[in-house]
C-alpha cells in the first residue's frame, strides 16, 4: 500500500480504518456489522466500513424527507451553484479519489481518473441545465384558455449502484438530481465502500460550507437487505439501479408494485460489427480497448466481434496480435494495461465461461487463466481470452463480467450481421465499423441496432456524459446522463388556466344548468 501513494490518497480522502457507512451530509451514524474492503491489486485489507441498521435507515429518510422541503424552494440556478462547487472539490480530489477507485476496484490509473473526469463532466453539464428546466406552453383548444407543463422536484432519489463504476454512476445521478431539487440516498456497492465514504466526504464539505441542511446527500450501507428497505419504501418515489439483470429484475418488480418509478441500467452483451470496408487502425484499438478495458467490467465492454468472412482473417491476426501486448498487472502501475477482477468469485465466474464456451464448441484462440506468482498474490488477474464461437451459444447469449471476447464470423449483406448483433437479450451498447455509408446508415436506421447507444467507426464502451446513457430489453429502458435524462428526476405537471368569464368544457362537450 506504501507505494503508488496509496496511504496519501486515503488520507486526503478521510478514509479510516473503520469508517462509519450511514451519513445525512455532514451527521454519521455508528452502523452494526462491519464490510470490509479487500483490494484486488493486492489482496490487502484498505479499511472497513460499517452497515446501515433499520433504525438508522429510518432516521436518514426522516432527515431527507425534511431537507426536501426546503432544498426544493431554492431557486433551481442556486442548487447549480452548489454542484458547481462540487465540481471544482472533485477537480481537486481527481487524484486522491481516482486512486482510491483503481486501487478498492481494479481498473487502471487512467481510467480510475477517467471516471472522476465523467463526475466532473456531468457537474458542468448539471450546472447549465441547472437554468433550463424548462417546460413548455401549449395552445388550449379553448378560448381565453393557455396550457402549459412544468417540471416540479420529485422528492427522495433512491441510487443503487455497482462496484465497476463505484463513484462516477452515483454523480451522474445525483448532480441531475441536486438541480431538479431532488434529495438523494445512496446504497454504493459493498465491493467498493470505501469510494462511497469517501464520495460522501467531498459533498459533505460543500454543504457545510453553503450552510446546507442534512439530508440532501445521504449514504447507506450494507447487502441486499439494505436495498430492500429503499425499493419496498413508497417514500421514495424514483429507484435508480445499475447493476446486473438479475439484480434488475428485482428491484423493477418491487418498485412498480408500490407505482414507483425506477430507472434501471442493467447488463450488456455488447458487440461490433466488422465489414469489409472497416479500417483495421480504428478496429483494432476500439474492439481491444472495449474488451479489456476495466478487464471487460463495464456494462458497455465489447463482448463480440461480428466479423465478414472476406476480412475475418486478417481482422482475427491483427487482433490476437494485439492481445500479446497488453500489459496485466498492479493497475495503478501505468505501464500496465489491465488489473485484476474484483474478486476470486467473479474469476471463478470467469473460469467457469471458459469452460462452458469450450464445451459448447468454441475455439479457444488467445488462451485465458489466472496469473499467479510476484505481483499476482491477490488472485484475482486474469488473462483476456479470445474464443471463436457462434452468436446462439448459450454462454455467448449470457453477459459474463469479465475479459472474454467472442469472434463470430458473418456472411453475405450487413442485414444479417445486424440480426446477430440484435440476437441478444440485452440492448446497451453497439457499434459498426465500416467506411459504407449506406451500411452505416442501416445500422442507425429503426430496422438496424436495437441498442440504447449505436456508434460508427467508435467501439462500444467510453460514452460522453452529454448522451442519454442506457439501453432496451434487459438492460432495462432506463436513461441516466445527458440528453433530457433529467426529466426522470422529476415529476410532470400540466396546467390548464382559464383567463375567460366563461366555461367552455373540453371535446366542445355541452353541460347547461
Ligand atoms: C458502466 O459500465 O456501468 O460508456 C458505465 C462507458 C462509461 C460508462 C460505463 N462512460 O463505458
């Protein structure tokens, strides 16, 4: 931990030994059972933090319930202004919180910051939409009449989030939410706590500064158990879950059966589309990158190459080869390319894959495998495998989160690799590579990819925060991010005035006393 300035960071971050997992803002509540946090770089325990008991859940809804009250009257730009400031607390904790992410989950350095950079990003944008929540007029069919829509603040926003992307999808989230007048209570992953806590430290700041009551930034810790409270809680009217589609599945169905709202951002089985005309200088980098980036842990990582059988050669060289120069080890090294998975289950999920892909008939192309020995003590590094298979494989069809990459090879017009591409149960993210413009265009057209996200000549992982970020079908239908993301933040009032002496009813529907 002494090296790569670990100890620093965790300092700088407020990170203890034992930190408390419950907070209001700036108030911390004791918890019961302690999580402890095991980093996959090392295997070293980095700190523990303790679990949100009943009773405190109770005491955190009762502390947001009231700071809506008056977060809400504060003029939207104020509210902007706040997330402006953290913002700028983010752009100077960039460093400390982007190692603490490499280090508590395992991706690179530069993607570790990466993802601090989306939270700064998303602040900026939150900021600007801060002064357009605007809503719209409408013309009545009735004279002397005017209609319009507004956009009121929706209340308690309950976030659910996974270790892959352990700050960043918590500020997308929550810089929308703060704008709209949202409140917000966080359940962080109990893979990655200590990024929780240490998220709670930067905002926890800036309300003090500003003033600010508690309530308006909460956390909560803890297992599934703890995400219960807030999915069968009717107080709290929108549900935001990223994670995997079992996960999904649930939270979706306890939340509808009260009417909530949720907004889920479920798994991926993400694939580009290799045509003959694709250029190998973009196609080698996009499809590489997109498969071992945060060793293929991000919902949107590439999982298959759909390659023409007249390039599927070449394509396949040129791609095995650059698997031999990838760097896997200590992540917050930076000559390292790839770091460890999570944990030994997710390695042993990702042995297990292997073997099914191989049972099923696939041909193992760049052999996979745990490393072991100096460096790899943690057990958790894994080499990225390469397996040609075919799209109905049942483990092709299953997101495995890991570093595994599919090669499946089409024939005949782009139709037919779209149809594999849509040939999946999830939606997230997809991608062509192809200098055919009409092929392009297919594949953005309503009959081409079912996705969420659909990319030319870019792979399928890395979006901006100015999109609306999810996908269809299991993935779940929910939008976060960009776009008008932020309408889900709040709820939808339509305003009919009448400014006339007279009646008239609607549908020039006749009712004479
Ligand atoms: C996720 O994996 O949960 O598009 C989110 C990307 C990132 C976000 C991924 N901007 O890969």
């Amino acid at each position: 931990t002494t090296s790569f300035g670990i100890e620093e960071a965790l300092e700088q971050l407020g990170i203890k030994d034992v930190n408390h997992g419950t907070s209001t803002g700036n108030k911390w509540f004791p918890g019961g059972e302690e999580i402890a946090s095991y980093s996959p770089v090392n295997g070293e325990l980095i700190g523990k933090v303790t679990s949100t008991t009943k009773e405190e859940y109770e005491q955190v809804i009762a502390s947001a319930q009231k700071a809506f009250l008056s977060f809400r009257a504060m003029p939207a730009p104020q509210r902007g202004e706040i997330v402006r400031q953290f913002g700028n607390k983010l752009r100077e904790m960039k460093e400390p919180l982007g190692k603490l992410v490499s280090y508590e989950m395992g991706k690179s350095l530069q993607e570790g910051y990466g993802e601090v950079q989306e939270m700064i990003d998303i602040c900026d944008f939150a900021v600007g939409l801060s002064r357009q929540l605007n809503g719209q007029t409408i013309p009545s069919e009735r004279p002397g009449h005017v209609m319009r829509e507004q956009w009121h603040s929706l209340g308690i926003v309950g976030i659910i989030s996974a270790f892959n992307f352990p700050v960043a999808v918590w500020a997308w989230n929550t810089a929308l939410a703060w704008v709209c007048g949202d409140v917000c209570v966080w359940k962080g992953s109990e893979k990655a706590p200590l990024c929780t806590v240490a998220c709670q430290n930067i905002i926890a700041g800036v309300l003090k500064e500003n003033n600010l009551p508690e309530g308006i930034s909460s956390i909560i810790n803890g297992d599934y158990k703890v995400g219960e409270m807030m999915t069968t809680d009717s107080r709290i009217p929108l549900i935001s879950a990223t994670g995997s589609t079992r996960m999904g599945r649930i939270v979706g169905a306890k939340v509808a059966e009260r009417f909530g709202k949720s907004l889920l951002e479920l798994g991926g089985n993400n694939a580009i589309i290799i045509t003959p005309t694709a250029d190998l200088k973009v196609v080698v980098p996009g499809a590489v990158f997109g498969a071992v980036g945060t060793c293929g842990q991000r919902c949107t990582s590439t999982r298959r190459l759909i390659i023409h059988e007249s390039v599927y050669d070449k394509v396949r060289d040129a791609i095995v080869g650059a698997y031999k120069q990838i760097v896997i080890g200590n992540p917050l090294d930076e000559k390292n390319h790839v770091g460890p998975l999570i944990d030994k289950e997710s390695v042993d999920t990702y042995l297990k894959a292997i073997e099914k892909a191989k049972a099923e008939g696939g041909k193992v192309l760049v052999e996979g495998g745990v490393l072991e020995g100096e460096g790899f003590e943690s057990g958790c590094y894994v080499k990225p495998a390469i397996i040609e298979a075919e799209n109905s494989f049942k483990i092709v069809q299953h997101e495995t989160f890991a570093p595994i990459l599919y090669l499946i090879k089409y024939s005949g017009d782009v139709e037919n690799a779209i149809d594999m591409q849509n040939g999946v149960a999830q939606g997230l993210s997809s991608a062509i590579m192809t200098n055919e413009l009409k092929e392009a265009e297919k594949f953005l057209s309503f009959a081409g990819s079912d996705c969420g996200i659909a990319n030319v000549n870019i792979g399928t992982s890395g979006a901006e925060i100015g999109g609306a970020f999810g996908g269809e079908k299991e993935t779940g239908g929910g939008r976060e991010s960009g776009s008008d993301a932020w309408k889900v933040y709040m709820r939808r009032q339509t305003n009919t005035v009448n400014y006339s002496d007279e009646l008239p009813l609607a549908q020039g529907i006749k009712f004479d006393l």
